[in-house]
C-alpha cells in the first residue's frame, strides 16, 4: 500500500502536568469545563483539585 497524502492524526487524549502538584494526568474533552464568563476551558487536576486553563479542543492534530 502506497500513501498518497498523509492524513491528520486523530487526538483523544491530551497529557497535563499541574502546575501546583506536579501529577501528570491525561483529559479528553469530555473532561473540560467551560462557562461564557470565563475566556478559556479549564480541567481540574484529579490529585489536588486545582483548576488549570487549557487550550481550546481540537480534533485532529
């Protein structure tokens, strides 16, 4: 089989370090939280419960 234009890798996953912590976790999208007051999503870290701003989801890389 030969490729003839290389697709985009498809992310379900995203690894984190928190900033307070140092836990290295891992959060899909379904994990974000968003609200309109707020300009970015944030997930909170699961060992010390600290928000952390995140980018925006994108589906492919």
């Amino acid at each position: 089989m030969k490729i003839i234009k290389q697709g985009k890798k498809r992310v379900t996953a995203r690894r984190l370090t928190c900033y307070k912590c140092d836990c290295v976790f891992e959060y899909d999208r379904k994990d974000l939280h968003e609200d309109q007051r707020e300009p970015k999503p944030w997930v909170y870290c699961p060992c010390c419960k600290s928000a952390i701003d995140v980018e925006y989801w994108k589906d492919y890389e």
